[in-house]
C-alpha cells in the first residue's frame, strides 16, 4: 500500500515549513508557549551563573530582610500582598519585584537560547528557576505560570523527558480554568496542547476526550461555524482517522469541511485540508471514484493559494497519484508521482524526510509494473532517508521496509524477506498497534511468506491475528458504505481470505482448521447479512428519521428501476448515464446512513457471533453442515497465485466444533459440469424437447464424485445436510447428484440450502404469531392499468427491447391457488387472502405485511448479461440491462399492457423487491421459473430474486432454478403444503412432494428445478 500524507489544518503553520527547522522551532514555541515577558527585561545570563544563588544575590542588592522575605514566599500570596508582620525594613519591595521579574525573564531568555542552539535538555534548568521566581513574585495561579508551565512541558517533551510534561500541560489547565472557569478560551487552549501532546506521542485513546471538550467549549463561545470550531473537529477527526475508527471520522470530515466553507470561503485552504483527509479516508474504505474529485479541488485550491512550490502540492499530487494506481490509470500515476518528487526535491533538497512519501509510491507504482530494479532502488533511498531522520518506530520506516522486503520475496530472496518483514511489524506494531490495518497487512505478507518456507504453524498464527484484525476493521467501515461499496471492499479483501484457506491442505490441526472456518464465517455473505441487518433494524424501529429515510428509499429505488426499464428515450447516452449516477449516489447515501444509524442493533444481532463451535452446539443430532468455498488458490512453492478450487467445510454436530476442510479440485472443471447439466435442463426452451436422461446421468454422477463422494466418510449416518454453496454451484440443485449406484442424492439425504453459516444462529428466532397468508396467482397481464395509476406514472416511456416482453396466462396457477388456501384454511385455520386475475396487483403484494405465508405463482423472467430473457412461457427477448438486480424479477397484473404502452406497472424487479416489508414472514414460495437464478458472486450468492426476498426478511424461500412447465409446478406445489400440514418440516414437505414424483417415473427436469433457502423447519 502506498504511502498518504495527511495535510495540516493551520495553512499559517503549514507555512512554517519552508523555513529552516531551528527558525520552524521558535515560531512555534513563540506561537504555542508564550514566555513570560516584561518590558524592562534584563541582559542574558551566562550558563555559569545557573549555580549561583539567588537569594545571595537577593541578600547582595536588598539585604538579609529581603532575603528573609523571600524564603517566606510559597506561592499561595503573591510578593506584593505578603504580610510584612516581623521583617524589618530597609529595602524596596517594589524594587525587590521588578529586579526578579528581570531575572525570571533573563533566565527564561537564555532557557529559549540554550533549546535552539544546543539542546531542550540544557534549557530545562533555566526554564525551572524562571518558574520558581516567577511563583513566588506573582503566585502559584497567576496566568505567567500557566505560560511557563507550557514552556517547560515542550521542553522536557522535546528532551525525551515525557512523563514529566504531563504534570505541567495538566497544571496550565487548573491554572487557567481556576481563573476563568471550565469554559473559556484560555482552558480550551490549555487542553489544547495537552491534545496535542497525547496525540503525537501515541497517546490517541486520552487524547479523544480531551478534544472533544475542547470543542464543547469552542461551540459554546463561539457557535458552530468558526475557525477554531473547525480546527478541533479536524484535528478530532485524524484521531479517529489515525485509530481506524473511519464511521467516526468521516462525519467529522464533513463536518469540519462544511463549516470550513462557511469561515473561510470555498478556496481557502483549510477546506482542502480536509478535502484531501476526507480523501483518504474515502480510499481506505474502497471509494475511489468518490476521492478522486476531492483530490482534485485540493490541489486546485492549494495551487491557486500557494503556488506549486508549496509542501502541500506535492503532497496532494501523491494522493491523487494512489488514486490512478489503484483504477489502473499507471500512466497518470507515474506523471503525478515524479512532478511530486521533483517539486519536494526543489523544496527540500534531495535528503529530505519529506521524500518518504514520494520515493515510496513511485516504488511501488514501478514495483506493480515489473521494474523492480528501479523499484529497490527507490525504496533503498527512501529506507537510507528514514533510518536516519526519523524515530526508530516510524511507520514510514516500517512502510519502507514492507516494500522492499516484498522485492526480495518476489526474487525468491525468503531470508532477506523475512528479516525485514520481522522489523518492519515490530516497528508498526509499537507505532500504531497490533490491529492497527497497515499492520494486518504486513503481517498477511509474512504469513505468506512462512508458508513458502513451510513454516507452516508460523504462517497460520499471523494469518489469525490478520483476519482479526480485518473483520474488527470491515464491521466499523461497513456501517459508512452503500451495498455496492461494500462489495468492492469485500473483493479486494478476499485475497488474504484465499490464501489462508489455501493453508487449509496443510493443516492437521483442530484448532487451526477451526480457526479458518471461522474466517470463512466472517467473510462469506457479509454483504447480505449487513443489508440485513439495517432492514432489520428499520422494520423494527420507532425513530421517525429512520422510518423517513426507509420510505424515501424505496421511492427513490421504485424511480431508478423505471429509468432502467425506460432507457434512454430522447436523451443522449452521456446524459443517461449522469443521470442513474446521481440516482445511485443518492441511493447510496440513504444506505450508508441508514446502516450508521442501526450500527448498535446490527452490531448485537446473534448471527454476528456464529463459531464453528456455536453452530455445531445448535446442529439438529443427524444433521451435517457443507459449506463450500471458490476461492483463488496460493502456490506457495512458486510464491504467485494458483488457479481457482473448490474447498469443503464439513462441521458435524457436537461440543467440540472440529471442522474438516476437503480439497475438491480446480473449479474450471467442476463449473463446466454445472454449465453442461444446467444447459440439457434447458432444451426445452431451446429444441422444444426434455432433457436427455442419458446426458443428465452423466453430469449428475460426473458432480456427485467431485462434490460428495470425497465427503462421504464424514456424511455416514446422517439425514439431513445444511449446504451452502458458492458462485456457480448456486445454480444447481444438488438434489439431482447421483450415486454410482443410481440412486439421487435428495433420496439419501434432506437437502436444504443457506447462503452463509451464520444464518443457521438465525433460524431460533420467534416464529411470527399472525397466522396469515397471501396467495397471488393467474394474473391478468394484459389488465389495462387502472385511471389512479396511470395518471400517477408520469416517468420515461418503456425502452423498445423490454416492451417486447409478453406473457401468457398460467390457468394452472389458479388451481394451485385454491387448493393451498384449502388446505392452509381447513388444516391450519389461515386467514387466507387470494389475489386472481385483474386483483393480482403489484401494490397489493408491497401493501402487505409480514404475512406468515407468501405465495406467488406468475411468470418470472431472467434477462441474462447477454441480453436474452427467459420466461416461463417459453419466449426470449434482447434487453439490455446492467444492474443484476433488475435484470430478474417476477410480473403481475398489468405487465403486457403496461408494457405496451411503454409504463412499468406490473413489473416487480428483484431491486424493486427489496422494499417489501416481510420481517416475520415464515414461508415465501415463488412458484415461477428462473426464480433462483441471477448473477453469481463468490462469497455473496446470487444477485436476483433470491437475494431479495431474503434481505426484505423471509425466513424460507422455495424457489426454482429453470423453468417448468405450470401443470407440474403446480403438482408439486400441492403437495408441498399438503404435506407440511402433515406437520413435516418444509425442507421435509419440500423433499416428500419430489420423492413422489421421483417414484412416478418423472424426468428430474420437472421436480429437480425447486429448492428451499434458510430455515428448513
């Protein structure tokens, strides 16, 4: 990872910078830690006269009374107020007070001569005698001696005396709040360097605090918007930046941006500060395209301020820089890159600390690109700058470090690797903190590097604590990011995920093989869950803000899938694409916010704390749990990636939580078997024929030998198996495997499917009390849409290539509607309500809540990526739509004629779908075809209906994965509910209605198709 700088706040301090260091010294001390000061002060003092004594000198001037006078002072009463009572006169008191003063200010002169010219340690004696004198002249409390503590502080902190500049920054504070009370400036002050010295001394945890009543103070004086106001959020929002506690620094960004704009004006430079801050933060948590615009300003406002010899410049060229490297724009990059380094090398000369940054990131751009030459080269220099320059545990140094070590891992050079890879994470470890994720991935390199040794017990320990590290990171930034971001993130974090399940071949170890199971817990589905979570937290909230927020959600959501479907109309392609972009962003927003606003519930809900151990407690007796995993393989001998496999988890129930973990083989061959049986499934709609038994069996029993076979020991015994695929084995039902005795593999076992283990901790939740169902069924899709609707729909025409679509009636649907309302009224005393014909309407499906059962049985359509859409009918049609959400979706009354006249009434998208409000709900079945097909994403599922209907809060969805034709769905549909009223489970009922069409003789083309998501009782 490349190297960011942050940008100062003060763009006055940030000024300093281009002077020498000594001159940057005094100014500051000057600025910050005013010294006591009197207009009549005296000449220096040399360093011999430290030793002498001042009362001698006293006694010398004003007599042995005054010198008696002096001993008397503590401090409690300044010199001019103490009684005279038993002294003898003279002397001149007044004279006596303005020769100290003289004193006190030659000492704290010759103490601020001593720090710049020789050494901090030198001055601190002069600086305490100034102090003494100065406490026995004007008293313990005056607001000198606040200023003097100040001076000493920076003193003893500069001299590596630390502990002892506490004391002093703490008794300025007392000082200053004992004369003007909590809240006042000079207080606030105070507290300030006291912030500071914590925050640069590592301290971030006491530091918090201090700065957030600092800025309690500030508003209190001064309101929101003011310059002191903004200061303190921004230095409160690094702190939490620098903690990795990015939820809470973004806000405090823009917070402190927005009211920077208001004091200072849009230009100024205080805003690009924190544009550029808010950048970096925006690229940690995976946001490129919404840094790169603020990059961009910065610099313009810093050049424009500044001019381009200015250290904030190049600072920010090496930003935006990062950026281009990680879109892939290389070309870009390397020009920003190199401008910031000759600009820094004109500004500081070529030895210069400053350079780190810029030797760095141009290393490690010719790094990625193959010149590793060039590359050591760069990183030789930077490490030779920082070793010298800088404190021993600098994380710059240990940034340097990682980079060149990966050269020589790169090489095959593993000794000189893991050397510095060694001091490299103990450096960052004491600088920024074990968990720290600059840390995690210096860590994640050495684990890998382990691993090519074969050390393997090494490798697997910093494996743990990374993805340690990383999930406590991803759950705090997950609460900032829209779904989309978050898949992003998830993506590039995946890698570290691989590799460590990569180990799992080597390990022989329970512990280690739980260890990355859990891993894999945390990571697969995160997504979903989190989307999950915030739903949850919605349906379940009294906060009006949120219920608001939810509301304009789906509307805004109801308005992006009718823009989808309308295309671009009369606007050009530019103009459209701006246009969804907006929408998105918009969309995006309300997600992030409503996830930050349901943080503490998401963070308490039981599917967070899901363990090997935990599941296998709660597995049902003769149950087994597979959980299988695409990942992108390590070859560690040859230190590259491999190719992508399929791994197996297998937990069996039980106390102890022992996991097994299989290596099934590279996924190109396991996926072409999945694409070829999903392909013969599909020949009716291609040739007009069943699918070949023949061809059937073959692939069947080709995937039951990759998938179940190497399990199969582990399996003996047991009925029931908990699966949960990854990417395209999503879309096959594993039901259908074969044994090479014949026999199928739902006639040996129940089959029931999750998207992720942790959905299993779920599956106790209380079951909805209301014992309700809604049956949608035989729609008229040609119903013109009724006068109220029409007028309301006022949106772009339907594009041409969706408006084609056409759907016929599915007579049998309105049989299978009413003998599951039989059978739900007379065997379970629902409440049944049946929607038919032109009452099948899209708002009464999102007018619903929570009822216990949802059933829909209409035409669904799946529009591939390529174009092509299949519906249940047989018809395909070209779209084009991007979006995998809104490429599946299911159709109700109206769809036909509201597709010819170019409306979207009728049309329930799966992206339209996640607004219905079914938290509660125990049963959706969605009797159509394609319904559980979508996009694949490894680690997340499918993208389409199924993801929907989930994440809107259904405990179980049976749906299907091609199309079958209405007469055998609706058999099958029958018996699926008939047989739950035998009080089967509805895994069980789902499985019972297959077994009797499989002992009716029935291709597996007509059954095989339906399967249940989630809860299996």
């Amino acid at each position: 990872m490349g190297i960011f700088l942050k940008t100062g706040i003060d763009p006055e301090r940030m000024k300093t910078t281009k002077k020498s260091l000594a001159l940057v010294l005094v100014t500051v001390l000057y600025c910050l830690v005013p010294i006591l000061y009197f207009s009549n002060a005296g000449a220096s003092e040399k360093p011999s006269s430290i030793s002498l004594d001042v009362q001698a000198e006293i006694k010398s001037n004003f007599g042995p009374s005054a010198v008696f006078l002096y001993r008397k002072l503590d401090g409690s009463v300044p010199l001019m107020q103490v009684s005279s009572d038993g002294m003898e006169s003279g002397f001149s008191r007044r004279e006596m007070y303005e020769w100290l003063k003289r004193k006190a200010t030659a000492l704290n002169k010759e103490a601020i001569r001593l720090y710049t010219s020789v050494a901090p340690d030198r001055a601190v004696p002069y600086a305490l005698k100034a102090k003494e004198i100065t406490e026995k002249v004007l008293g313990r409390d005056h607001a000198s001696i606040a200023k003097s503590l100040n001076f000493l502080a920076e003193l003893y902190k500069l001299s590596g005396q630390h502990q002892k500049a506490v004391p002093h920054y703490k008794r300025t504070v007392e000082i200053y709040e004992k004369k003007h009370g909590r809240n006042h400036e000079s207080v606030a002050k105070a507290l300030d360097n006291l912030a500071q010295y914590y925050s640069k001394s590592g301290d971030l945890t006491r530091a918090e605090p201090i700065y957030m009543e600092i800025l309690s103070i500030y508003k209190n004086i001064y309101g929101k918007d003011n310059s002191k106001v903004v200061s303190t959020t921004y230095n409160l929002a690094i702190l939490n930046d620098t903690l990795g506690r990015l939820s809470r620094a973004e806000p405090l960004y823009r917070t402190a941006i927005a009211s920077a704009e208001k004091v200072h004006g849009r230009d100024h430079p205080t805003v690009a500060s924190g544009l550029n801050n808010l950048g970096l933060l925006l690229y940690s948590s995976g946001r490129l395209a919404d840094a790169e615009p603020l990059f961009r300003r910065a610099l313009d406002i810093y050049k424009k301020a500044y001019g381009i010899k200015h250290p904030a410049v190049p600072t920010v060229m090496n930003n935006l820089a990062l950026i281009y490297s990680a879109m892939g724009r290389f070309n870009d990059a390397e020009v920003l890159f190199r401008n910031a380094l000759r600009v820094d090398e004109k500004i500081y000369g070529k030895d210069h600390i400053n350079l780190l940054p810029d030797l760095n990131n141009l290393a490690e751009l010719q790094r990625d690109r193959g010149n590793l030459s060039e590359a050591e080269i760069l990183f030789k220099r930077a490490l030779a700058i920082g070793r010298i320059k800088l404190s021993d545990n600098n994380p710059a140094i240990s940034t340097t470090l990682n980079n060149l070590a990966f050269i020589h891992y790169s090489r095959g050079e593993l000794e000189k690797a893991e050397a510095m890879y060694l001091e490299a994470i103990d450096k960052g470890s004491k600088s920024l903190g074990a968990l720290h994720p600059d840390v995690a991935s210096w860590k994640s390199n050495m684990a890998i590097l382990y691993a090519s040794k074969g050390n393997i017990a090494k490798s697997y320990k910093l494996f743990k604590e990374v993805m340690d590290a990383e999930y406590i990171k991803r759950e705090d930034i997950f609460t900032l990011l829209s779904e989309k971001q978050r898949l992003e993130y998830t993506k590039r974090t995946g890698n570290a995920v691989s590799a460590y399940i990569s180990l799992s071949s080597e390990s022989s170890t329970e512990a280690t093989r739980s260890d990355i199971f859990n891993t894999w817990l945390r990571w697969k589905g995160a997504v979903m869950e989190t989307q999950q979570r915030y739903m949850d937290a919605v349906a379940l909230s009294d906060d009006i803000r949120i219920r608001t927020m939810f509301d304009n959600l789906m509307k805004l959501r109801k308005k992006i899938a009718t823009l989808i479907l309308s295309g671009s109309g009369q606007m050009s392609s530019a103009a459209f694409e701006t246009k969804l972009e907006s929408l998105y962003k918009k969309e995006g927003k309300i997600e992030a916010d409503l996830s930050r606003l349901s943080k503490r519930f998401a963070l308490e809900k039981i599917s967070g704390r899901a363990s090997a151990s935990n599941l296998a407690s709660i597995l049902p007796a003769d149950s087994a749990y597979v959980d299988y995993a695409a990942i992108q393989s390590y070859d560690f001998d040859n230190r590259r990636k491999g190719h992508q496999k399929y791994y197996a988890f297998v937990l069996l129930p039980g106390k102890t939580g022992d996991v097994k973990v299989v290596d099934l083989g590279l996924a190109e061959n396991i996926n072409k078997l999945v694409a070829s049986y999903l392909m013969e499934m599909r020949s009716p709609l291609i040739f007009g024929e069943l699918p070949r038994k023949k061809i059937l069996r073959e692939d069947a029993m080709a995937l039951y030998s990759m998938l179940i076979e190497p399990l199969k020991g582990m399996l003996k015994g047991r009925k029931h198996l908990y699966i949960s695929p990854d990417s395209n084995l999503n879309l096959v039902p594993f039901e259908v495997f074969t044994s090479p005795d014949g026999k199928y593999l739902i006639e040996d076992f129940q089959v029931s499917y999750i998207t992720a283990g942790r959905d299993i901790m779920r599956f106790a939740s209380q079951v909805t009390p209301n014992k309700t169902a809604l049956i949608i069924a035989d729609p008229d899709y040609d119903l013109k849409p009724p006068a109220l609707y029409a007028a309301k729909e006022t949106g772009a025409a339907i594009s041409d290539e969706v408006s084609v679509m056409n759907f016929v009636r599915l007579e049998d649907t309105a049989t299978e509607a009413d003998e599951i309302s039989r059978i739900l009224t007379e065997k379970y005393d629902y409440k049944v309500n049946t929607l038919k014909r032109e009452n099948a309407l899209e708002e009464r499906l999102f007018e619903a809540h929570s009822p216990r059962i949802l059933h829909l049985a209409t035409h669904a359509y799946f529009l591939k990526d390529t174009g092509s859409a299949a519906n249940r009918d047989g018809g395909g049609e070209k779209v084009e739509v991007l979006n995998p959400m809104h490429r599946s979706g299911i159709v109700l009354a109206g769809a036909n004629e509201s597709l010819k006249n170019r409306r979207d009434f009728g049309i329930v998208s799966a992206y339209k779908a996640l607004g219905l409000n079914l938290l509660g709900t125990e049963l959706v079945v969605l009797s159509a075809c394609d319904t559980g097909t979508g996009e694949v994403q490894g680690g997340e599922g499918v993208f389409g209906l199924k993801r929907a209907f989930i994440i809107a809060g259904t405990k179980t969805l049976v749906m299907s994965l091609w199309s079958v034709p209405s007469a055998e769905t609706t058999r099958l549909m029958i018996n699926f509910y008939d047989s739950i009223s035998q009080d089967r489970s509805k895994a069980g009922s789902l499985r019972e209605a297959k077994l009797d069409m499989i002992a009716d003789g029935y291709n597996p083309f007509f059954w095989g198709a339906f399967v249940l998501a989630g809860d299996p009782g």
